[in-house]
C-alpha cells in the first residue's frame, strides 16, 4: 500500500473520529435542558457506574497511595525529612493521582461498558429503531450517560483520594516509622494551607475528575454510535473507546494542571 | 402513496440503487424481493428518512422525504411504522415498555391511556401474556411480534416490514404472515414488505416487485409475478425457493 495514502488515510480517520467526538458532545449540551425527562436513566447509569467502578478504586487507590509514600519516603528517610511524607502524599493524589487513578478505572470498567452496550445496540438496528421513532439518540441515549459520569467521577475522586491518603499513612507508620499524627497532621495542613473553603488542591482535583468523566462518556459512546460489522465492530468499538479515554485522561490532566498551575 | 422515482445510492465504494423507480398504492401490501445487497433494506431507509438519496426523489402522499426537516421528518415518522429484522427492541426495555415506547415520548396521552392501547396492540399480536419479559428472554418471533406491536402502537398509515420471517421456523412465520395481511385487511395499513421468502410474497402481498442491481427488474401481481417467465421470478417464486 502506498504509505502516502495510508498515513492520509490514518489521519482522515483520526480527524473524523474527533470530529464526531466534538459534535457528539455539542449534540449532548444543547439537550441538557430535558434531562428532567432522563432522571431515571441518570439515576441508573450513575448507580451503575458507582457499583462497577467503586471496589477496584478503593483497592488500587489504597495501593496507589501506598507506593505513592514508600517511594518518597525511602528517598526522603536519607535526608532526614519524612515529616513531609503526609503532604506530599496528600498533594500528589488530590492532585493528580486521584482523578488520574478512578478516570482510568472508569474508562476500562464504564467506558467500556457503554461502547459495547451502544455498540450492540447500533449493530442489531436499535438506534436505527429509535430514530425511526423519532427519539433522538444523543437525548436518549448519550445525555443520561454523560451526566452521570460528570456527576460519578468526582465523587468516586474524592473517595479515592482519602483511601490514597489512608493508604500512605499505613506504610508512613508501618515502615517508614512516622507517626500517624504527624503524617495525618501534615497531610491536613497542606490540604488546608489555602485558609478557602474548597482548597485549590482539592477543587482542581475535582474539576479533572468532572472534565475526564465528560470525556470518558463522551468518547465511549461515540466509539459504540459509531460500531459496525457485528460482534468484530463491537470489540472494535470497546477497544477505541478505553485508548482513546486514556488517551484524553492523560492529555486533559496536562491541560488542565497547566492552566491552573501556570497560566493563571 | 410512496413514490421513489428514479433513485440512486451509493454507501461506500458501491452502488446500492441505481435508478429504483417503485410506486406502493394504498392500502396495499407491496413486496420488494431480490438478491441480498440490491438495496432492499436501503430502500426501506429511504422511505423513513434515515438515508437521502444521492439523486431522484422519493415522496410519501406527494412530500418529498429527502428536503423535509427534522419536524417534518418527525411527523412523517408519527405516521409510519418500521419492523426491524430481529424486532430491535431496547434491551433494557420489557415488552411493554418498548411498545409504549413512541407514545412516552410523543404523545400527550395519559399512563392508563398509554397502558390500554399497548395492551390492545400487544393482544392483537398475541403477546399480551409475554407484556412484562426482557427482550433477551424472549424468542426471535415474539420479538418480532412486539416488534410489530410497536410499529402499529401510533396506528400508523404505513409499515415498512425488513425482512420480517428472517431466521424463523416455518411456523412461526406462518403466523407472521398471517399477522402482517391481517395488520392490512383490518387497520387498512398500507405495507412494504422487504423479503426473500415466497411464503411471505405470495400470503402477505398484493404486488410484488424484484429488485437486480439496484432497480426494478420485474414488477407485478402476486399472480403475474408467480406465473411469470423472468428468470428471477421462476429464481423467487420456484418450487423450493423457500
């Protein structure tokens, strides 16, 4: 094959699928008014993706957290400061391992949950189905499921942060000997060194999680809305759907620590 | 009446319809058969609005589908109903749900209202003992009878049919059949049946069409077409064709 026309080729892909992405996600804004139509949905997807999502973060935020505090603490034990093991753990995954941790459980377990479930229902004639009953799919379908990641995210964020933080102050004590207080009471004081309601730590944390549980939904459903050829499309769709979420996640944390940390 | 004059389509790399004229009087069941790929189900997608034509015109009662808006294209829909191959029913959905489906989110009609007529459909179709099952608990041909009691839930003028006995034992789609010139003979609904099977042509239609390389290679009365020397009529309507 001529690699001129399959690197076009590649690239007028790519370029579509984000195409698709975006106008998905503007389809998704501009039928938020009837999401009173959609509680029940909502309520269902969000339900869902706490059940599917909540014990593998809990395991890997605790473990997460864990290594977080024995690889720094190993290296500040040699300078004789592991008083600052609890901010430093408490930073990093408010910060950045927090979010980063459930927007990639999110994605494998909800992410991949929703591209085979659209997938499936665009391959058997579902969403063909619905259209021709005049419900709009992005209404019906792509709405509830986007609000209730943008919802679930943050939430499961802030359940992995303090299950991060606990896990640290378990090595902190166990082997690095510091002491629960001092580690919990530095963990606090550089969550709170802010003196506002919401900490800038917390709250950026939290704004991650909101824009990757947008983008996780988003990009899932548009990776099943857009499957083809039977059961192959659909694995097909499951597989761009979880690469291309932590693709976002990872890309959209940048942007998003840039603006708040640098820019503004 | 539905009207495709002249219509062409191409999706990919191939021609599906190249120059399809078909016209459906009403009150009539129409039966569009041919080889798998000429454009059967396409053309069905046409007639709903799902698919534009790359040229040519297709009309419903004298509008043209092709130039409607979404509003427009949403009350077409209202008086038209579409039976998938499989039934597409929402999975999540019970049989009762699925067929109060259209009338939840477009009619004003109340819950009990709601819940009358989708009893009323779903006896008519013989499923009202199934109205509480999940679509995945069901059989292929109590899907496709939900499937048509969701198409006839609005009390459409018009039902388009895809393939509606694909995959179904002889006697379940006998029952299918049956169903389908009932839905005709007592809801005076006009049909386009998209079919392989000679059973389904010759009990359900009242004209049948053949489609070869996306255009209408033979067109006529049941009798015409089953008495008929074209080779793709002795092919469909053949001893053994079933």
């Amino acid at each position: 094959m001529n690699p001129f026309a399959a690197t076009t080729g590649f690239l007028h892909d790519r370029v579509d699928g984000a195409g698709y992405v975006v106008n998905l996600l503007l389809r998704t804004l501009l039928v938020l008014p009837r999401i009173h139509r959609r509680l029940r949905f909502l309520l269902d997807n969000a339900f869902n993706a706490g059940v599917r999502a909540l014990p593998v973060t809990m395991v890997v935020a605790a473990f997460a957290g864990a290594i977080l505090a024995m690889q720094t603490g190993i290296e500040l034990r040699r300078f004789g400061d592991t008083a600052v093991l609890g901010t430093i753990t408490a930073l990093s995954m408010c910060r950045e391992m927090g979010p980063f941790i459930t927007g990639v459980i999110l994605a494998a377990t909800v992410g991949s949950a929703i591209a085979a479930e659209l997938g499936t229902m665009k391959v058997s004639d579902e969403i063909d189905a619905l259209e021709v009953m005049s419900i709009d799919p992005t209404d019906y379908l792509v709405l509830p499921r986007v609000l209730a990641l943008a919802v679930m995210c943050p939430l499961l964020t802030v359940l992995s942060d303090l299950i991060g933080i606990y896990g640290g102050s378990v090595i902190a004590e166990q082997n690095l000997g510091v002491s629960s207080d001092l580690y919990w009471i530095s963990a606090i004081e550089a969550l709170t060194s802010s003196g506002t309601v919401l900490p800038k730590e917390v709250y950026v944390g939290l704004l991650k999680s909101f824009v990757f549980g947008v983008a996780i939904a988003t990009v899932s459903c548009a990776a099943g809305l857009r499957a083809g050829g039977g059961a192959l499309g659909v694995g097909l769709a499951v597989q761009t759907a979880v690469r291309n979420s932590v693709i976002l996640i990872i890309v959209l944390g940048f942007v998003v620590t840039w603006f708040f940390y640098f820019l503004s | 009446m539905i009207e495709l004059q002249d219509v062409y389509k191409r999706l990919g790399t191939r021609d599906i319809l190249r120059g399809l004229t078909v016209t459906v009087p009403k009150g009539m069941n129409f039966v569009l058969m041919g080889p798998s790929g000429t454009g059967k189900s396409v053309t069905l997608k046409h007639v709903i609005g799902i698919f534009k034509p790359d040229r040519g015109n297709v009309r419903v009662d004298g509008q043209d589908v092709p130039t409607m808006d979404q509003k427009q294209l949403m009350a077409l829909r209202k008086r038209m109903g579409y039976l998938f191959q499989n039934g597409a029913l929402i999975n999540w959905l019970s049989v009762a749900d699925n067929v109060a489906l259209p009338l939840r989110e477009h009619s004003q009609m109340s819950r009990t209202d709601i819940a009358d007529r989708v009893h009323e459909v779903l006896e008519l179709v013989g499923m009202a003992h199934a109205h509480a099952q999940f679509p995945p608990n069901i059989s292929g041909g109590m899907k496709l009878r939900a499937g048509l009691a969701r198409a006839l839930v609005t009390n459409p003028e018009y039902v388009l049919y895809d393939e509606p006995n694909a995959g179904l034992d002889p006697i379940i789609s006998q029952q299918i059949h049956e169903l389908i010139a009932e839905v005709r003979d007592r809801l005076s609904v006009t049909g386009l049946i998209v079919t392989h099977s000679r059973a389904c042509a010759t009990q359900c239609g009242d004209r049948i069409g053949i489609l070869e390389s996306g255009r209408l290679a033979i067109e006529g009365s049941v009798d015409e077409i089953v008495h008929s020397d074209h080779p793709l009529a002795r092919a469909f309507m053949g001893i053994g064709s079933d």
